[in-house]
C-alpha cells in the first residue's frame, strides 16, 4: 500500500497531475501558481514546501517547490514519481554560468549532468552513472522555444553538493574545459530518481549569475522574473 501522504507531502492520492513543474522555491512556485495556472489550489504545505494544481491552457498541471540540494529535491521527486503516480517533473530552476556565451537570464536546457556527489552511490552500480534528460521532453521544449521566439541553449550541466567552495579544490576550470554550460544543485538527483522509477525529466535553467564574468541578478529576480523557462515547461506539460 502506498503510504499516502507521505511526511513530507500532506496530498491525496490524485491530488498532482501527471506533469509537475519543480521549481527550489516554495515562492517561485507561488508565482507561478498564481500567474499561469487556472483556478489553481494548494495541495501541499508541509514545511512550507508549497504545490498547487491549477490548468494552463486547458491542459492539468501542477506546480511544486523541491527546496535545496539534491538531498531535498529526491526526497519529493521520489514519492511524487513512486507515490503520487506523476509521470513528468520538470525542474525550473535558476544556474550559474561557467561560460561567457551565456548571458543573464538565458535559458539552458540540461542534456546530461556531471556531478562530485555520492547521491548515485545508493543505486548499486560501482561507476560513474552519467544521468541523462527525458529526450521526448527536451524534443517538446526545444520545439515550444522555437515556436515562443525564446533562445534556449541544450547541453550539459553539472550539480554540486556544495555552493561554497572550500579548501584548494575548485572544479570550475576543469568543467569549462570539458565545456559545460552552467552549474546547480538539483538535476542530478532528480534525473536518477526519473530513471530508476521509468519516468520522465527536464531541467530548464535560468541563468542568475556567472562564474565566468562575476554578474548576478537579486533574489526577487530570481523568484519572479524567470518567465521565459516557465512559459516552455508549461507548453510542454
């Protein structure tokens, strides 16, 4: 029997479509809750962790928040994948640039992900699993960019454990070479739990800062500006 609600998500079963976009934050989900979904209602607040499931364009969507780190975003993405039935989740989330071709507020689709966390050690393999999108997905939002007149650049990205680099050790020169696009916190995590349970995943990534050129936008950018990334994931939902 699926133990319904979970601890961590206080929802009935048939309470999420079978799309859920994930933004890190609770806020950013309530922006777009309350700016692109339809008659939009709040199935989730444990912890403030907000979901809601509203329509856009006709079609049923919900809207969902993963918090930090791939610890947090494998927590919800799991037992939205294993629990609650949904099929899709697709990661709205915000990147930091490792090139100097990309430019605040573009958009990056994740092809495949690096990562320098243990987080694959729990499904068994003794290797490097190197995690990769839902191609249907990333086929759809190339498609929805194109017909929105939006410039969304797909290739790989990686996911850190850590935001602040401590110590000697520094990853980022060795990425740029190896030309990755932009560096987060969540996709791989939610990438393997999409594989492992034979579902669906995408991350869509707005660029907040650069590593490259030192730029960054505020927080309340970063919550309520990056519309470009949520139009497409909707599109596609």
């Amino acid at each position: 029997m699926k133990p319904i609600p979970t601890p961590h998500i206080d929802a009935p079963e048939g309470a999420f479509a079978a799309t859920v976009l994930m933004p890190g934050d609770p806020l950013r989900a309530k922006f777009i809750a309350d700016n692109f979904l339809q008659d939009a209602v709040l199935v989730n607040n444990v912890r403030g962790v907000q979901g809601h499931t509203g329509y856009y364009k006709g079609k049923r969507v919900s809207v969902m928040a993963s918090g930090m780190g791939m610890p947090s975003i494998g927590i919800y993405s799991y037992e939205l994948f294993n629990y609650y039935g949904v099929e899709n989740i697709i990661r709205v989330g915000s990147a930091g640039a490792l090139t100097e071709k990309l430019k605040l507020r573009d958009v990056v689709a994740a092809m495949s992900v690096y990562t320098d966390s243990g987080y694959g050690g729990q499904f068994g393999y003794q290797g490097s699993l190197s995690p990769c999108c839902s191609y249907d997905l990333l086929r759809a939002a190339m498609d929805a960019a194109d017909r929105l007149g939006y410039h969304m650049v797909p290739g790989p990205i990686a996911s850190h454990d850590g935001f602040y680099s401590q110590g000697e050790y520094n990853s980022t020169k060795i990425l740029q070479q190896l030309g990755v696009l932009c560096v987060e916190m969540e996709a791989y995590a939610l990438y393997l739990n999409a594989a492992a349970a034979g579902k669906n995943a995408l991350a869509l990534l707005t660029i907040s800062d650069s590593l490259a050129t030192g730029e960054s936008l505020p927080a309340e950018d970063r919550q309520n500006t990056f519309t470009h990334m949520m139009e497409i994931a909707l599109e596609i939902a």
